[in-house]
C-alpha cells in the first residue's frame, strides 16, 4: 500500500512538471496569436463609447494578417507579446495543475468508468480546479492584452492595485461562471479528442500500450485542440465580453452570462459570437499540439528522474 502512495506521489509531482514545461513552452510560441484572438473577439467592447471619435473604429482588423500589421505599426513589435509575463504566470501552474489533476483523477476511477467518459469527467474536473486556482491571472492577462494607449494599467503590479482599488477582491474573478461554463467543456473534450486518436494510432500500431513518438503527439494533439476550439468558442467569446465590460473605452454592462449571448446575438447573429475564430483556430491547433507533444516528452525524460 505504501509503495501505491508513493508511486501515486510520484506520477503526480511528474505530471506537475511535465504539464507546466509544456503549458510554458507553447505559451512562448503562440503568444501573437492569443493577442490577436482577444483583440477580435471583444473589439466592440473597445469601440463602444465617447472615446470612438478619438480612437476611430476599432473594427478596422479585416483579417489575421492585417491584424498583425496593424498592432505591430501602431503599438510596436512588442505589443504582440503584450500581457504575456501574467500570462506565462498563470499558464505554467495552470498546465502542471491541469495534467496533474486529469491523470491523477483518470487513474482514480479508471477502473470503474469506461471511456470516453473517464476522460471527459477527468478533463471537466481538472479544467475547473486548474482555472479556480489561476483565474486572477487570467484576468489580469485579458485586461493587459487589450488595452491600447494610453494605457490604463502601466505595469502588472499596476493592473492589480487599480483593479483591487475600483473592484475589489471580487474584481479578480469578473467573469469566472463564463469562464467555468467555457473551460469545462472545453478541457473535457480536449482530452476526449486526444485521448481517442491515442487508441487510434495504439489500434492502428497494434500494441495497447504504444507510446506516440514527437510526431504522432503533435498531430493528435492539434486535432483534439482544433474539434474542442470550433465547439466551444461561443462561451469563449462570451467570457471575454464579461472580463472586458465596463473597462477601458467601453460603456457596455452586461447582467450575466445569458444577457451577453442575447446582446451579441442581436447585434451581429451567430457571426458575432464565432469572432475572432480565425486566429482561435490559429492559436488553439499548434498550442494544444505543442503542448501534448512536449507534455508526453517531458513525462519521459522525467520518469528517469522521479524515482
């Protein structure tokens, strides 16, 4: 029984590496793409109010690469990296957090709960205790990414004593039942999706117990990012809507989760909720592929090590 505990221990301590050098190293590279994502979908937070003559439309991103373009032109090279630190502050946790819970909770009832439903309880269960945990920094991440000049809040530190000055305790959670609603669905079919194209590839090799190589992990890995993404990027919208409302240039309030889908609905119909799909889809395919790939490297190259 001991050495059950300790192996248990040990798997945990293992996945919280593993998941947080993944989580980190992909953040690096997909970066761009989240600022972009993020500036689409809550633009006409940022064009709503008095500050639109000033500002000019803010709809003026026609596509991804004219996006880029105009960020780096107006805001500089850096500003595709903007909020990135609280981002990388509460990507790498929530990664390690994410991967240790999932296993942790798949090898906990694995053998009572059949698949795919091991991996969706253990996806939805991991996806929200990750997110309780990190959630401040989220929202931080959100705020500092979209801000344009001047800028509201100068520095992270910045961020969080305005925000804890005008909001409250409370602030740091604006928006976290949306949240919830998006992630876990979204966690749960992530590792759904990834989980069945590992049988797959196991089945296709003939050996239950094949470890996918680099390759395999990153194919697999961008195709479970990219079915769990298009499903689920509605709530993802609405999330961002509520985390941004009131803040900056805009004067639109929101009453809850329902009252954001309803307004985004009869404004701009379903295209209005599947904003910013482009550079979703962008980010979400070769984050979840890095991120799956160097999670399975890294569990491997620490099994040596955790003993």
């Amino acid at each position: 029984m001991e050495d059950d505990d300790a192996g248990a221990k040990r798997h945990v301590v293992r996945d919280l590496l593993a998941g947080s050098i993944a989580a980190g190293t992909a953040r690096m590279f997909v970066a761009p793409l989240d600022v972009v994502k993020i500036r689409f979908q809550v633009m006409d937070e940022l064009s709503n109010g008095t500050s639109r003559s000033r500002l000019g439309s803010q709809k003026a991103y026609r596509s991804v690469g004219h996006a880029f373009n105009e960020i780096v032109k107006k805001e500089g090279f850096r500003a595709l990296w903007k909020g990135n630190f609280p981002a990388l502050f509460m990507i790498v946790p929530y990664g390690g957090i994410q991967f240790a819970s999932y296993h942790y909770i798949s090898r906990a009832i694995g053998n009572r709960v059949m698949e795919p439903y091991t991996s969706l309880l253990g996806g939805a269960l991991s996806g929200m205790n990750a997110t309780l945990f990190t959630y401040p920094l989220d929202l931080l991440r959100t705020r500092l990414a979209v801000q344009r000049e001047p800028r509201m809040y100068k520095t992270f530190m910045d961020a969080v004593r305005i925000i804890f000055a005008n909001e409250g305790f409370r602030g740091f959670y604006a928006g976290v039942q949306p949240t919830l609603i998006e992630i876990v669905p979204y966690i749960a079919l992530h590792f759904t999706f990834y989980e069945g194209l590992k049988k797959v590839v196991r089945n296709f090799r003939e050996d239950p117990n094949y470890k996918l190589n680099p390759i395999e992990s990153l194919i697999a890995g961008g195709l479970s990012g990219l079915g769990s993404k298009i499903l689920t990027l509605p709530l993802d919208t609405v999330k961002k809507r509520m985390q941004v409302q009131g803040q900056f240039y805009s004067e639109t309030k929101y009453t809850g989760f329902l009252d954001v889908f309803q307004k985004v609905y009869r404004a701009d119909g379903l295209k209005g909720l599947f904003r910013g799909w482009q550079p979703s889809i962008i980010k979400a395919v070769p984050n979840s592929a890095i991120t799956f790939a160097i999670f399975e490297s890294a569990k491997q190259w620490l099994d040596k090590y955790i003993s």
